[in-house]
C-alpha cells in the first residue's frame, strides 16, 4: 500500500484552476520533490493534502483511505502527517519554545511528564535546547523553522510534508537540517527552491521531483 495517491487532483482558487489533473504517489521512504516557480501551487498542493484547502474534483487517498471531507483529514492532522508551513511562526503557539514543542504530545494524550520529556529529547537532536525557555515571539526565522520542525517531530508522524524547509536558514544549518532528514527516513514531500538542497538530499534511485 502507497503511503499516499493523489488521482487527477484539481484544486481552485479565485475561480482559477491552480492545478489540474494531478496525479502520483508516495511509498515508503520516498521523498517527492515539488519544483516550480513562485505562485506555481506548491504550497496550495501541501494545503489540500491536509484539507486545509479544499479540492474541486479527484481523489486525495492517505494510508489508503480516501479522504475527502473536513473530518477525514482531521484525525491526520493529529500528528500522523505532519507539517512545516512556508512561514513557521504562523504555526507556532507558545509560550516558551519548550511548551510549543510539548503542546503536540499533550494534545495527543500524553501526561505532562511524558510530553514534555519527548519535547526535551526533540529540542537536543535539533541541537536547539539553549532555546527552551524562549519565547517563541523572540525566535529569528531559521529559530523558528527549527521549533516548528522539532513541535512537528515531537507528534511521532508517519510522513513529513515540508514547505520551503531551508527558508531563512545560513549554509551551516542547510547542511544540519539535511543531515536530519536523512536520518529520519520518513516519506516526505518537500517544496523547495534549493537546488542545491535538493540534490544534495535526493536518493536518485527512490526519489522523485513534480514540476509545477
Ligand atoms: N489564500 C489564497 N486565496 C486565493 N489565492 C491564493 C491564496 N493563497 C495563494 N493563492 C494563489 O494561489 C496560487 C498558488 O500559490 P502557492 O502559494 O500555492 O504557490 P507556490 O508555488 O507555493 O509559491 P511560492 O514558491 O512563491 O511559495 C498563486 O497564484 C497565489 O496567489
């Protein structure tokens, strides 16, 4: 079974189509480039597979259950499918980077204790610990990818969903969040315009590129 399959997919905005009869998937382990120009729909694609946009006509299948209305993506956003917006600080919450990265885990049942022990663990492998009682509102941009990629982390998902993940990060840090990825062989769909970031994470034999 594909992690996801997307069959002639349109989604529309303003009246105009964005993107018409758009087809692929996703198996295990693969990570599914989107290219394109600005203004292209990468973004819009992220949002309608979350539901967070709706989509006017074909099929968005996750796991292999056919989702279409609100509440079949609902329990996906829960944490099973996880995702970094374009502009990270719309989804961060706070107060403290510490209570951001937690609120996932709580949200998922977890008790105090437990959620915040997987927020701790999370913020040492993105080697932002000295960030944990921050609050969020003082973070620079590459602070807050990193929060929000640790907050996204932190709820255990099965698949990533990335858009624009280098945004605001220096060739240093590019460089760390790409060995992260690797090591997390997770499925992924990742917008970028890095191509160097893209090439450099790219399994040629596994992974694939859609060109908006
Ligand atoms: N909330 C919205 N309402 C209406 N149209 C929108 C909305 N958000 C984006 N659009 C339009 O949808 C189109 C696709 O935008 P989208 O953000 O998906 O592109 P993108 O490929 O991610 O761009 P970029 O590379 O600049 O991030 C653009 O024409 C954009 O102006």
């Amino acid at each position: 079974m594909n992690i996801l399959d997307v069959n002639q997919l349109q989604v529309i905005r303003n009246e105009q189509a964005i993107f018409t009869d758009l087809s692929f998937c996703l198996q295990d382990r693969q990570r599914l480039f989107l290219q394109g120009d600005i203004g292209s729909g990468k973004s819009t694609l992220l949002h309608s597979l979350l539901g967070f946009v709706p989509h006017a006509q074909g099929e968005i299948r996750w796991f292999g259950q056919l989702c279409r209305q609100e509440r079949d993506f609902v329990p996906l956003r829960g944490g099973r499918v996880g995702i970094c917006f374009q502009h990270s600080a719309d989804q961060l919450f706070g107060p403290t980077v510490l209570d951001d990265v937690a609120f996932g885990p709580l949200n998922q049942g977890l008790n105090k204790n437990q959620a915040y022990d997987i927020a701790l663990r999370q913020l040492e492998r993105l080697d932002i610990t000295r960030l944990k009682d921050r609050s969020v509102n003082t973070l620079s941009g590459g602070e807050q990818n990193f929060t929000a990629l640790a907050g996204v982390l932190s709820m255990q998902p099965q698949v990533l969903l990335l858009d624009e993940p280098t945004n605001g990060l220096d060739a240093k840090n590019i460089a760390k969040l790409t060995a992260l990825l690797r090591e997390l062989s997770l499925p992924m769909i990742i917008a970028s315009h890095d191509q160097v970031f893209i090439s450099t994470l790219t399994d040629p034999n596994r992974d694939l590129s859609l060109q908006f």
